[in-house]
C-alpha cells in the first residue's frame, strides 16, 4: 500500500508541523484534549526518518487529492507511531482552508469539521488508554474538502459519477439523534453542496444520500426501547442489499461499546440502554449487521 503513495516531495514540500504548531492546531482548531495535544507533540519528536518519510508520502497522496471524494486507502500507521497519520493530516490544514475559501465555505464549518479529530483523540484513548488514531485516512476526506459537518451529520462527497452520491456520517459527540436534528442537517445539504459544488449539482434534485451503518439494521427495532431514536433514523433510508453475512463487530464494539475489537463479550459494559439492548442480542445470537441505505427525502418531508 505504501508503495501507492506519491514518494517524498512528489506533488509540494511537506511542511511538517513543529511541535509548537501540532498543540496549537490541535487545541485551537480541533477541539482536542490538552492531554492529547501535549502527547501528539512529544511523540512528534519521536519519530524516526523511515516514520518522517512516510508522513511526507501521506501528505503527498493529500496534496495530489485536494477536492477529491470520500477518503484515502492510507496504510495502517505502524504500532510504534499510532500518531504518525496526524502530523500530515495537520500539515494539510491550510490547504484545506485554502481550498474552503476557494469555495467560499465559512472558517466556522473548516473549525467545525475539525472538531471530529479532537473526538476521534478521544476515543482512541478511551479504546487503548493512550493517545492514536487509529483511523487517520478517514480525516483524508475532511482536510481535501469532501466532507463536512452541517449540524448534526457529516456529509461526504462519494459515489462515482459526475453526480456523486453523498454519504451521510454520524459522529458520536454532537447530542441525540433526533428526527429535527438530522431534518436541518439535511435541508443544509440540501442547500450546501449545489451552491458549494455548482459543477456536480445544479440544484438539491440533483443530491442522493446514502448511508452505510450498524444504525441502519432493522433488526434493532426489536431490541431497543421505544424512545430510542435510532430505529427512527434507520426507518429513513431505504434498505439496499442485505448487509454483509461476517457481521459487524468491529463497528458495534468501536461505536456502541467503545472497547477495542478482542474485548471479550462477557467484559462489554451495559451502562445504557442501547448497549444493553445490542448485548441482549448478541446473547440471543441476532445476526446484527451494517446496512446501506438511501435516503427518502419525502419521509423528512422534502
Ligand atoms: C448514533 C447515536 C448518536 C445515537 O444516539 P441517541 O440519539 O442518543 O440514541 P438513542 O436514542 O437510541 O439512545 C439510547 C441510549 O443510547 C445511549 N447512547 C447514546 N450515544 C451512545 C454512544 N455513543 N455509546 C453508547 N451509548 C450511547 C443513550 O445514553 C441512551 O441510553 P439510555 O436510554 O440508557 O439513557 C449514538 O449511538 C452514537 O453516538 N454513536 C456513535 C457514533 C456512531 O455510531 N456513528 C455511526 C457510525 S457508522
């Protein structure tokens, strides 16, 4: 995979940030903890020239991508440096803010899609006890300008085509996921991305949101109380396909859990009621999948 990626150099100078700049970005701009900004400085200092130069090769494939779709197929960043995936990610904030100028997208929404790295931080200490992240390529969608947060959901410039589909993203922090919520989310969509991108969409009839997710598996309608909101979110889209038969552990542990994927069943916590429904499930042998879906806009009333 690395082998994919533009060498050193290849497409712009890789401006590594310092260890100053990495707190500062990190702080000021996406909402990180100061426990995680002052580890993501010292392990700056901890990298080696192999680690050095597979950063600047991260920032090249950014670089070479900027107002590209969905996210890069990064390599997995090696156990040593959980970090390494963020100093190019950092370095490639001005280009993103260059690029949401260029398209006049208010600094407000660069700040706000950068908040997701401060949360991710966040989880990857809840998930390892230490600072990661563990899913750096996922950011490559936020700082090349294919994805953004407006409201409640993320949405993110994907499918093929010169109409690409956008998907439609979930973050953990930002409060319940009410029907109102995930309205205004997308009559913003509805509104942004042709007036944003006036090249792939000429107006909102020209925008198709789909959604691939464990939220989306009908199945837990059976399972979750009736104030739940998530079988109301999943009652939006229309199904496609039947899911994946290898299940979705990964996602159930990392997002309903948040435990690291060999936690064992009999440890998962049950502090809630969704986790005590999906853990009734698991128990019950309920095969719980993810599901892609389409989003039907008149059943938000659009
Ligand atoms: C999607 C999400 C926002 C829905 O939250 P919500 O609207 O509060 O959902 P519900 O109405 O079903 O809440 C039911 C219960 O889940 C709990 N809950 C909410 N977010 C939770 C989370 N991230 N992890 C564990 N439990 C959560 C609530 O506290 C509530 O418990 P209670 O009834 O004991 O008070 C939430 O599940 C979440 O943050 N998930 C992580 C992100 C994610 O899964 N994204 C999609 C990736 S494909």
């Amino acid at each position: 995979m690395t082998q994919e990626l533009p060498p050193p150099g290849a497409v712009k100078p890789y401006p590594e940030p310092d260890a100053a700049a990495v707190r500062e970005l990190l702080l000021d701009w996406c909402g990180a903890e100061p426990e995680d900004a002052e580890d993501a400085a010292a392990a700056l200092a901890a990298l080696d020239g192999p680690a050095r130069e597979a950063a600047d090769r991260l920032y090249q494939s950014i670089a070479a991508d900027m107002g590209g779709r969905k996210w890069l197929p990064w390599p997995k960043p090696p156990g040593a440096f959980p970090l390494l995936g963020l100093y190019p990610l950092l370095a490639a904030v001005p280009d993103m803010l260059a690029f949401h100028e260029g398209r006049g997208v208010d600094e407000d929404l660069s700040r706000r899609v950068l908040a997701d790295v401060g949360e991710k931080l966040r989880l990857n200490r809840r998930l390892h006890g230490r600072a990661g992240l563990d899913v750096a390529n996922w950011f490559t969608g936020h700082v090349r300008g294919a994805l953004y947060q407006l409201g409640r959901l993320q949405f993110c410039v994907e499918g093929p085509g010169p109409e690409p589909t956008v998907g439609v993203h979930i973050r953990g922090e930002g409060g319940p996921l009410t029907l109102d919520a995930v309205r205004d989310s997308v009559e913003w969509a509805l509104e942004f991305f042709p007036t944003v991108f006036p090249e792939r969409y000429a107006g909102p009839e020209d925008l198709v949101f789909t959604c691939e997710s464990w939220l989306l598996d009908p199945q837990l309608r059976d399972w979750l109380p009736e104030r739940s909101n998530i079988p109301g979110f999943g009652a939006l889209f229309d199904l496609q396909g039947p899911g994946g038969p290898a299940g979705n552990r990964a996602d159930l542990w990392r997002f309903v859990f948040a435990r690291a994927e060999d936690a064992k069943v009999a440890d998962l916590p049950e502090d809630n009621s969704l986790q005590r429904a999906v853990l009734a499930g698991i128990r019950a042998e309920v095969p719980w999948r993810n599901r892609l879906g389409r989003l039907n806009l008149a059943r938000l009333g659009f």
